[in-house]
C-alpha cells in the first residue's frame, strides 16, 4: 500500500486494484464500480472526470473506461493554460523554467541517445533547412519541437518530459510557432545543426554551448499578450 492517501476513491482504486493494475484496459462500467466503492454514481462522474482531465484514463462509448499510462503533461497543461490566461507574461516565467531544465538535463538526456536517435535529429535539421530555404519559405516549427522532444525522450523522467511537452503546447497556443523573423530563425537552426553535431560526435559540452546559446534567443521574442497573443484552452 501507498502512504500517500488520495483524496478519492476513484483514484485509490486505480492505485491499488489489483485487476486493474494487471489489466489497466478493463475497468468494470459505471454503475458495477459505483457499487464496488461504495460511493454514488455522480460522485464518482466527479472523480472520474478529475480523473480524465489528469490524462489518467479515457472513457469511449465502445471500448468503455480504460486506465492509461502515466504522464505529468495533461496536469501542467491544465495548471499552465489557467496561469497564462490570468497572466501572459506567466508564459515567459514557464519559458524560463523549461529553459533551465533542459540545461540541467542536458548532458544525461545527449548521452542516453541511441544510434537511431542521431539519424532522427539529423534528419529533422535538414527538413528544416529545406523548408527556410524553400519557396516559399516555410517555418519549420514542427521540426523545432520534434528536435528538442527527441534529445530528451530517453531521460525516463515523466516529470521533465511532461513540463517540457506543455512549454512546447503553450509555445503553440500563444502563436509562437505562427510566426518569426528570417535571421532569427536561421540563428536558431546554426545552433540546432551545432547541437546535432555535437551529439553525434560525442562532443557534449559542445553541444551543451550550443544548447545554452539557442536558448538566450527566445528573450528576443515578442512576449505573449503584447502583441495580441491569446491561449485557447484544450
């Protein structure tokens, strides 16, 4: 048993249940469960619907309720959106702790990365070449996100990646990703292909320079709500 007592029957069984914990893909329906905790039917739609906005389980009409796997995300992207909407300039304060945790991790997530991942990082420099070097040129945003998710995807610490998953959702709900001048992102991917580089060579602290460079131009960003910027809850 966990010393942690939740408050919630809901979340206690899915804790501790042991059909659950063996088969998290089948919970009994609505009315069985109610009936097993001992609690009302509309108590325990309240609980699961906290429940569900956690990410912690789903519910379909064909499939029915399903446990699913841990992740921190859905919980900051629910705290971060309320935060930004009260107060834009909270983005650059979430910005700024997703800035330090990447260059605190840095060095453990660069050498945890596999053969495979190299290709995909390298891979993902190139598409973004191509596109500001196309016509017409595009940003490559999704790249951006992709690069950055994948050199800390082996850390194996939901926390970290679920605060670096919710800066990259703001990132996008604010308008970051809609639009940005050509010499700053062409700046930005020197230092990314640098990074690439670096890791592939083995050379972290190289990369990890490169890391800390990349980042100090975000402060040339224009700040969310100055320039009309809104987040829309999801």
């Amino acid at each position: 048993m966990s010393p942690i007592q939740l408050n919630s029957a809901f979340l206690e069984y899915l804790v501790t249940d042991p059909e659950v914990t063996q088969d998290p893909h089948k919970l009994p329906p609505l009315m069985a469960l109610s009936k097993e905790l001992g609690i009302s039917v509309s108590t325990l739609r309240e609980q699961m619907e906290a429940a569900r906005t956690l990410g912690l389980i789903e519910a379909r009409p064909r499939t029915g309720i399903r446990r699913l796997p841990y992740r921190f995300t859905p919980a900051v992207w629910n705290s971060l959106t309320y935060a930004i909407a009260l107060d834009p300039v909270n983005f650059q304060s979430f910005a700024d702790l997703r800035r330090n945790l990447e260059i605190a991790y840095w060095h453990t997530a660069a050498a945890a990365l596999t053969c495979e991942d190299h290709q995909a990082l390298k891979s993902l420099v190139t598409k973004a070449w191509e596109k500001l070097h196309g016509s017409p040129i595009q940003i490559p945003h999704a790249e951006h996100r992709a690069l950055h998710l994948t050199i800390y995807n082996r850390l194996g610490n939901p926390f970290v990646q679920g605060v670096l998953e919710a800066y990259w959702d703001a990132y996008e709900a604010v308008g970051l990703s809609l639009y940005a001048d050509y010499p700053y992102l062409q700046d930005v991917w020197i230092y990314h292909q640098q990074m690439v580089e670096a890791i592939c060579a083995g050379d972290l602290q190289a990369g990890y320079e490169a890391l800390v460079k990349h980042t100090d131009l975000f402060q040339h960003l224009p700040v969310p709500g100055e320039a009309g910027m809104k987040v829309v809850a999801r």
